[in-house]
C-alpha cells in the first residue's frame, strides 16, 4: 500500500519518479554526447582560434579530407 502513495507535488508514485528520473537522465546524455561530437566536429573543420596562416581554403579543406578518407578505406 505504501508504494502505491502518490507524492502531493509530482502526482507520481516512486516506481513512476524513478522511470520518468532514468529516461530523462538517458535522453540528456545522449543529447549531451551528441553536441559533444557535433562541436569535435566543427573544431575539425574550422577551429576557433585559426592559428597565424589563418583559416583554410575550401579546396585545402576538402583535399584534407579526401585524403583521409582515402587512408580509412584503403
């Protein structure tokens, strides 16, 4: 009887509290590594801080990267 007692302020029982608590936790870390992996990403591609040569052509850019593709798959 005692675990069926809903809280005054939520509505919810413990057992309800606790799964609404891990689906939350799980959806806000994987947002967190998503942006985490979305902002790795952009650093790759234009840092923030461009050193004294400054940013990168596109072309440079894109040659980067066929050459590290090229690597990954051969």
């Amino acid at each position: 009887m005692a675990a069926d007692m809903r809280s005054p302020v939520s509505g919810l029982t413990e057992q309800e509290a606790k799964e609404l608590h891990s689906g939350f936790m799980t959806m806000t870390i994987l947002y967190v590594a998503i942006a985490c992996v979305a902002h790795i990403l952009m650093w790759m591609w234009r840092p923030w801080f461009p050193g004294t040569p400054g940013y990168k052509s596109t072309s440079e850019l894109f040659d980067g990267l066929q050459t590290v593709v090229t690597t990954l798959l051969t």
